[in-house]
C-alpha cells in the first residue's frame, strides 16, 4: 500500500508539533528551576518566616513625622550681618539690628528701676532713684551673646555676680566696696543662671548706673563706658543709649551732664 502525499503531510505535521510540544515544556521546566535559584539567592541568609522582620511584608507603613519645633517671633531679634571689628576710639556705626520692644527692659519700666533702688536699700540707703543711666550692649551675631565668652569679658571688667542674680561693679575688682554700676540680661525677666551658663545666650545685655548711688558717679560713668566699649568691641556688640538708638558721643556727653545736673540739685537740697 503506497503512502500517498496527503499521508505524509499529515505525518510531517504530527512530528513538528510534537516536537514543539516538547521544545515548550523543556524551556518550562528549565526556567522554573533557574527562577528557584535566583529566589533561593536573593533571600539567602535571611531569617526563618516566624522571626523574620515586620517591615519585610505587610502593607506599606506611614511614618508620622513630628512636628519639628518652631522658633517663637518673640523670641528672636533680627540682626544684622557680623561685621568685622576694628579697635577704634570713634563709637560703633549704626547698623539695622534691632530688638522687639516687648522684650527688651526700658528705662521706664520697673526691672532696671528697682535693681538700683535695691542696691540703695542693701546700703540702708532710703532716698529713691531719680536718674537711671542706661547702655545696652546689643549683638551683632544671629546666635547673640554666648554665655562663657560673655562671662570672661565682664569678670575681666571687674563686675561680679551678686544680688538680683545680676552682675555688679564694685569699687574693689574683687568684689568688696558699694557698688558702681550693674549689668542685666536685656530680656526679661533680666537675670542670669550661672548653673547654665555654658548654654546661655542673649541678644542684648544693658549696664546701668542709679543716682543716687555711688560717692562719685563720674568715676563710675566711665568706669562703666569703659566695660560696654570692652564687651562691644571684643564680642562684636553695637552700643545703644535708653532709648536703644545709636551709642553716639553726644549722647555720652548728655549722660555726664546729667551726673553734673544731679550733683547740682543734691547741692541745692543740702544747703
């Protein structure tokens, strides 16, 4: 029996399709065990399911982030750029640095006011304060005044800490004799901590003088000219009368004039 064309394409095509049946489910079972391996690779030394970490599976986690903390308005002053300093005779140059008035100590408040009638009633001194004479020293620096560079330059000065827990200049550099002037913290409540001294920080620091006060006020005047320049110049500070405007030397010559108007009257009320 001859096998004629039609049988033989039959069989032909019968074969080829075996054979691709068998080509596929080769290349399946080669894929699945090279797929395994690279499985087996990839979390080879990982620990078992039951110890495994949390954050291998599972959905994805949102992480919360707390609020970061926010620098309060009135708790920071805008200043301006750190200048580079020169040892002058001439007063520092206005700058735009300048504090809230909320948080600064004014002449006409109580804070400075009351510190100079204390010294008076340490003394036994009775008489009430007629004149404050007020410098502030303000920062040029964004992070203010450090609290150890700033406790070596006024121990340098000669005030000391004392009463009030502010810093006092006494006729003695050691401490001893009636005080000259004093130094606050120009933010309020105006005190310092010297447990933390080394964290300390302000934008502002302000000396003054009472009257009455010291036996020679002009001699304390400038005692205290003496270590605000000192402070300004070697902590990269800008001088500022009562009203924090610029330093000026006018308005030191006002100052002095105002120890020699003073001097006058208690004259006047004596004879």
């Amino acid at each position: 029996m001859e096998i004629g064309l039609r049988e033989w394409l039959i069989v032909i095509g019968i074969v080829v399709i075996a054979g691709i049946l068998f080509d596929g489910w080769r290349r399946m079972r080669g894929s699945k065990g090279k797929l395994k391996f690279k499985l087996d690779r990839s979390f080879a030394g990982l620990p078992d399911d039951d110890q495994g970490s949390p954050e291998l599976l599972g959905p994805a986690r949102i992480v919360t982030r707390s609020e970061e903390p926010t620098l309060d308005e009135h708790e920071m002053a805008p200043v301006t750029p750190r200048r580079k300093q020169k040892h002058r005779a001439a007063e520092p140059a206005q700058g735009d640095l300048d504090l809230l008035e909320d948080e600064l100590l004014a002449t006409d408040e109580p804070a400075v006011t009351e510190a100079p009638t204390k010294e008076a009633e340490s003394r036994g001194e009775l008489a009430e304060v007629e004149e404050v004479l007020v410098i502030n020293v303000l920062a040029r620096d964004p992070g203010g005044f450090r609290g150890p560079a700033l406790l070596q330059n006024i121990l340098e000065s000669g005030l000391r800490f004392g009463e009030m827990d502010i810093f006092h200049r006494h006729e003695s550099m050691t401490g001893h004799g009636e005080v000259l002037f004093s130094m606050a913290n120009a933010v309020k409540p105006g005190t310092f901590d010297l447990d933390d001294i080394d964290h300390f920080t302000t934008p502002a620091v302000s000396f003054f003088l009472g009257l009455p006060g010291p036996r020679h006020p002009k001699q304390a005047f400038d005692l205290m000219i003496a270590a605000a320049r000192k402070l300004s110049q070697e902590l990269n500070g800008e001088l500022k009368d009562d009203q924090r405007s610029v330093l000026t030397a006018q308005t030191i010559e006002h100052y002095r004039q105002r120890i020699v108007d003073f001097e006058r009257r208690q004259l006047t009320i004596k004879r």
